[in-house]
C-alpha cells in the first residue's frame, strides 16, 4: 500500500508526496496521510468473525 487513504478511498493513483499530495492539495481536500489502518474482518451484522 503506497497511495494515501484519501486517494485510496477515491481510487485514483496517489503521488505520494509527503505530507499532502497534489491529488488532495488540488481538490482542496485534506490528506489522511500513509499510515497503517488496521480493519477487523466482520459478517453482514457487524459481529467479527470466528477465524481458527
């Protein structure tokens, strides 16, 4: 994973430019930066599920 999340979250290619990159800097969004996110795998419900 190397594109920023807000580049993720819009499936456009990410210029990886620290801090801000151009795609976020021109559509005047805020950049939610590289970091790891960690998501739970969860049903249709929402409960997390069982994994043996």
């Amino acid at each position: 994973f190397s594109s920023c999340w807000t580049c993720r979250e819009r499936r456009i290619k990410c210029d990886e430019r620290p801090i801000s990159c151009n795609n976020c800097e021109r559509a005047k969004r805020t950049c939610a930066g590289y970091d790891v996110r960690l998501i739970w795998a969860t049903d249709e419900r929402g409960k997390p599920v069982k994994r043996s």
